[in-house]
C-alpha cells in the first residue's frame, strides 16, 4: 500500500486522488489551503486524510506530489521538507521544468527524493469540480531527472504515473520546457492571440464562428493568472516559438498565390496531425 499525499487538489491533483482510487493500492491523504475544499474533498471521498494541516497529509507518505501553481512550489516545499520521512518521493505536476527542478531539487536533497514530473493532461477547465478519473489515461506525463535524481525515485515515480494510465516519457528539464513550449504553452499564446485579433479587426465575426473556430482557440478558456505564470516562467522557450511562428506565416502568405505549393503544404500539415497519438476522450 503506497501512502500518498497530494498537494493542492485543484484539476491536477484531484484527478490524481481519483485515479488513485481507481486503481487501488494507494492510500490517499490530501491538503488544501482552505477549509472549503477540505469539506468538498470530504464529500467526494477524495482520501482517507483531507486537511489544511500539511504535517497530518505528509506523515508517513511514500510519495509525495505538488499540485500547487509553479510560484508556490518553493516556499510549499520548505514547508514540508523538515515533515516528510526520510527517503520519501517527491514529485509535482508543473508544466515548466527547468526553474521548478532547480529550485526543489535542492531543497530536499537532505531528507526526501525528488523527481520532477509533468503529466500533459490538462484542461481549460480548473478546480476540483473539473477532476475526473479518467484524466490521465493515454496521456503524456513526462518524468524529468536531472544528474542529482536518485535511480530508484526516478523508476517510481515514472510507475505512478503509468499505474494512473499515463503513458511515461524521460526528458531533461531543459529539453522538456523547449517542447512545452512548441505544443503546450506556445499554442495557448497563439490562441488568446487569434481572439485578440479577431476582436480588433471585426468583432462581429465572433456572430459568425462555428465548431472550428471554437476547436482552435479553445484553450485560451484556461485561467488566465495560471496561464501568465506558465508563459512568464518559460519566456526564453516561448519567445523562440513565436520568433518561429513570425518567420513561417510571412513564408506561408507567400504560398497564398500558388496553389500548388499551398495545397502540399496542407497536405503535410494534415499527414502530420493524422499521426499524433490522442488520450482518450472522456467517459460521459
């Protein structure tokens, strides 16, 4: 029985604590920063311990998991270094690697193990009420150890996420913030961007806007304070994306007189995203 604390039970880490359940073999305690989300858990039977007490969710934990924003981690984690076992994991769903592994690894390299990791299974919905089960089946949840990883936590932690339904990838955190970046945090800027334009060039055409326009900007429905933390703390990666996406739409209007050209490229493009391996939708 692995003795699980989860940190923050917002998306992330209620779908955590669910899928948990699902799977069996955990026993799940949970913290939330206010009474209010203490009582939801309660109700939803999200875990045999749910508390504002972080030393009551952390004793005796195998694994360990921040579920809190990316500029939260540190000062959540030196709370609860000198309340964790010995030897216990750690691990957090960040979606930025680099600032978050080199600020937490350190901090228990006396007394926990840590391991970043980065389940890609989010949603522009947030808050518990959004968790589901089923979140991280078929999804890519990234591990990212760097030299300081202990072998065993590494191995562990990728087991959790795989137990959970994931489907597990290895990355640096350096390598994992510049793909991210690419198919992650980029694309959110460029959808928020796309509403920004249409509102400025003719509003009236959001009348108009059918499944596609919708499909393409959907994510810019995602929590806007959460999302400027993302974009701020990855900046030099997503700065590289859209200095890329500039130089490849002035190449692209360029086809817009040759049709051929245009029509190969489109081509390539729908290839491409026919081969992309999808998570599962949702049970309904």
């Amino acid at each position: 029985m692995t003795r699980l604390a989860i940190i923050g039970p917002g998306l992330l880490g209620g779908s955590i604590a669910l899928a948990a359940r699902r799977a069996g073999g955990f026993r799940v305690a949970v913290w939330a920063r206010r009474e209010e989300a203490v009582a939801q858990l309660k109700e939803r039977a999200l875990g045999e311990v749910a508390s504002t007490n972080l030393a009551e969710v952390v004793e005796n934990a195998d694994l360990v998991v921040l579920g809190v924003p990316i500029g939260a981690m540190g000062a959540i984690a030196r709370q609860i270094e000198p309340l964790v076992p010995k030897g216990a994991i750690i691990t957090d769903v960040g979606s930025v690697k680099g600032t978050v592994v080199d600020e937490l690894a350190p901090i228990f390299s006396q007394r926990g193990r840590f391991v970043g990791s980065h389940p890609m299974a989010g949603s522009e919905q947030s808050g518990l009420d959004a968790a589901r089960e089923s979140l991280f089946d078929g999804a890519a949840c990234i591990v990212t150890p760097d030299h300081r990883s202990d072998a065993a936590a590494v191995e562990s932690v990728a087991h959790f996420w795989q137990t959970l339904g994931g489907r597990v990838l290895q990355l640096s955190p350096a390598n994992h913030d510049e793909i991210v970046a690419l198919v992650s945090h980029f694309p959110h800027l460029l959808a928020a961007t796309l509403i920004h334009l249409v509102a400025q060039q003719n509003a009236a055409a959001f009348d108009f806007s059918g499944p596609g326009f919708r499909d393409t900007t959907r994510v810019a429905g995602g929590p806007p304070e959460m999302w400027a933390e993302i974009l701020r703390t990855n900046r030099t990666a997503v700065r590289g994306a859209v200095e890329a996406m500039i130089e490849k739409l002035r190449e692209i209007a360029t086809l817009l007189d040759h049709d051929s050209e245009m029509t190969e490229f489109l081509t390539q493009a729908k290839t491409q995203r026919d081969r992309l391996r999808l998570p599962k939708p949702p049970h309904v």
